[in-house]
C-alpha cells in the first residue's frame, strides 16, 4: 500500500494531538467488539489469507490526515472583567442623574409651569406684560416658563456608556476567533483508491470518509474547560449590559475620550473606581489575549490501520459478492505473491519500533546508524571476497589455457 501523504519521518507523532480521545468512548468499545468478533478464525481462513495478499502487494493509493485546533485563552484579561462586572452591573443599574432647567419665554397659552421665578421674570421684564385691568389684574402676552427634568447626561455616565462599548468589541472580537474561526477545516480525512487483479476479475475499490468536527459549538470544548466556560459567561454579560435602556438611552449622547477625568464620583466610589481600572486595562493591554492554533497532521499509516483498511475492504468484497445471484466460485489456489519493500514500508516499520521500543529518537538513531554502517562494511567485504575470487578465478582459467 502506498502512502502518499508527506510527513517528516524523524518526527513522532503528539499523542495530545490526536483526533479521537484515548479514553474508551462509545465508539472505541464497539471498535473493541468488532475486532474481537472471530478475529482468529477469520485470519486461519484461506480465502481471506489469499486476498489479504493480493492487497498487500498490489498499488494501493491512500491519505490519512486530521486538523485539530488547540486553544489557549490567556486569564489576566478574563479575570479583570470578572471583577469589574459587578460594578459596572450596579451602575448601569443605578445611574447617576442630575435635575436639568431649561428656561423659555413662551407665549401665555403655551405656558405649563408658572412658579415664583415667572412671576419675578415678568416684574422685572414689563414689556411682557399686554394690560393692567382696573381690579390689579396683570394680563401678560408672554411669560417666562421653567422646565425642570431628570437626566443621565453627565460625564459619568457618558463614561459607562463608552466603557461598555469598547470592553462589548474587546471580548465579541475575541470570543467569535476563539469559537468560530476555522470550523469547516477541522477533523479527520480518509480517501483509498485500489485496483486488485484478482487473476479472474478486476476489483476497483473507492473509499473516501470525511468527518467533520463541529468545534465552534462552545459546549464541545473540553480542553481547559473552566476558562472557555468563563469566557462564555463574560460575554453573555457584557452583552447583556450593552443592550439595557440605560445604555439604549445614552448612545445619542457624546462618548468620552481617554484619557478618562477623575472626577470625585469616579475617584471616591467604590463602583466608578472599578469600572475606571477596567478602562485602564484595556487601553493598556496590548496582547492578542489567545492562541488559536490549527494543527494539521498527515501521519504514515501504521501497520494496524493498514489492516483494518485491508479488512474493510474484504468485507465489502466479500459483501458484493455474497449477493450476486449465481455466485461463481473463485479459485484462490494461486501462486502467492511476494511483497515489495518500498519506502512506505520502511516508514511503516519505523513508526512501529518509535513506538514499541521504548527508546528515544536519539538513541534510535545512534543505533539505526551504527546497524546501517555495520551492514555497509559486511557488504563491503563480501564484495572484497567475491572480487578476490574472480580474479582467482581467472588467473585460473588463463594458466590453464596456456
């Protein structure tokens, strides 16, 4: 079987990097189950010794690949949001208000709100007044009116305001690369394409297995659990408070710029002090805040991978085969084939002693390097000797001759 995917051989695989969890999951027990069905009586059988050779020597063409993506979320930032939330929870919950006047003389219909301050207005400003009736009765044309209402313009709150829209775009940025980035190229690929000249028929075999790993999902990741699940909460509630009627009310209102005033509200309260940290932190904090990397590997099929293919797809032989409706008998009393060793194999063989071995990749190489120099000198003499007697022998031959 050839492997056509490219990997460094002198690098050994990361097990952490793997595309399934080592643990026994559901799907590993029922791997456990179909391969312990028979399994002896299936190899000690002659039909199956006779096609399992017929795979392992013919060209096969085979890519085995997975994409992982590994995370990692730096803490400092999720835990200086942490602390500040429930202050700035409080004050989006309790907002700072002023009492705001605005003064206008307005025509006498259209006056609502006449106090003492009118009255004041119009003895000072006589021109206002149209008439005076015999009774002392003052008619005015126009008046003074006084408009007393609560309101949330003041720069700390304007600060708030601003604070939650620039911490909503520092975690949404972060949140949508760490969950959504990259989903569609995420887990594992099989492609096998076979042509097996089975003396009497021709056997084209096509095999191609896509998973697709849904790892946007936040609830699927597992890795480092608690900080994703932080995060996840972090965001829900930043967004939460960007979209309450306190906020909704002070976007048509002028942001602040930083660096922010400490005014005495922001420098004494306790609430305002905390939310004047986070603002701090995030204009200081200049790293990217995560790492999202996308592991991609294209490992050599190892000898055990290459048997349950080869199983597989004597199973579907056998399958195809088995409904045919007048099934002809297939001789398999044929001469049997010897198997070339190519480079895959030499891969195979590598990867199998990395593993079972035990011993390092260095001490691995020390010995692989001595055994092969070893054999070089064998060879060497050998040929030495082979040499020395062909001349022997042809100084023979030329003695004789004369």
């Amino acid at each position: 079987m050839e492997d056509i995917s490219n990997i460094n051989d002198n690098e050994q695989e990361d097990k952490s990097l793997r595309p399934f969890d080592e643990e026994k999951d559901v799907v590993q027990n029922v791997y456990d189950k179909i391969q312990n069905m028979d399994s002896e009586v299936v190899k000690e059988d002659d039909f199956y010794k006779y096609f399992y050779n017929l795979l392992d020597t013919s060209t096969n063409f085979c890519t085995f690949k997975y994409v992982k993506l590994v995370k990692n979320i730096d803490e400092e930032w999720i835990s200086a949001i942490e602390e500040a939330l429930p202050s700035l929870h409080h004050v989006v919950m309790n907002p700072r208000k002023f009492i705001e006047e605005d003064r206008e003389i307005v025509n006498m219909a259209m006056a609502r709100n006449i106090t003492t301050e009118s009255l004041r207005h119009l003895i000072q400003h006589s021109n206002l007044i149209d008439k005076y009736d015999e009774d002392g009765t003052v008619i005015p044309n126009r008046i003074l009116n006084v408009f007393k209402e609560e309101s949330l313009n003041i720069y700390e709150n304007r600060f708030i305001c601003t604070l939650i829209a620039e911490l909503q775009h520092f975690v949404n940025k972060r949140y949508n690369v760490i969950f959504e980035n990259t989903k569609d190229e995420l887990g594992a690929f099989f492609k096998m394409e076979s042509i097996i000249d089975n003396y009497t028929e021709t056997v084209d075999y096509k095999l191609q297995v896509n998973i697709r790993d849904k790892q946007s999902d936040e609830k699927n990741e597992k890795d480092n659990d608690d900080i994703f699940q932080r995060l996840v909460k972090v965001h829900r509630q930043v967004n939460g408070l960007a979209s309450t009627e306190f906020i909704a009310e002070m976007r048509t209102m002028p942001s602040v710029r930083h660096p922010i005033v400490k005014t005495n509200a922001i420098k004494k309260n306790m609430y305002y002090k905390a939310c004047y940290k986070l603002w701090n932190f995030i204009y200081s904090y200049n790293k990217v805040g995560y790492t999202v990397d996308l592991v991609k590997r294209e490992p050599v099929i190892s000898k055990a991978f290459e048997k349950d293919i080869y199983d597989s797809f004597i199973f579907n032989y056998a399958m195809l085969h088995n409904q045919v409706g007048d099934p002809y008998k297939l001789d398999i009393n044929k001469k049997k084939k010897e198997k070339n060793i190519d480079v895959k194999y030499i891969r195979q063989s590598l990867e199998e002693i990395v593993d079972n071995s035990g011993m390092s990749i260095d001490n691995l190489k020390r010995l692989i390097n001595n055994e092969l120099t070893a054999i070089d000198e064998r060879k060497k003499r050998e040929a030495n000797e082979v040499e020395k007697l062909r001349r022997k022998s042809n100084r023979t031959k030329t003695d004789s001759s004369e």
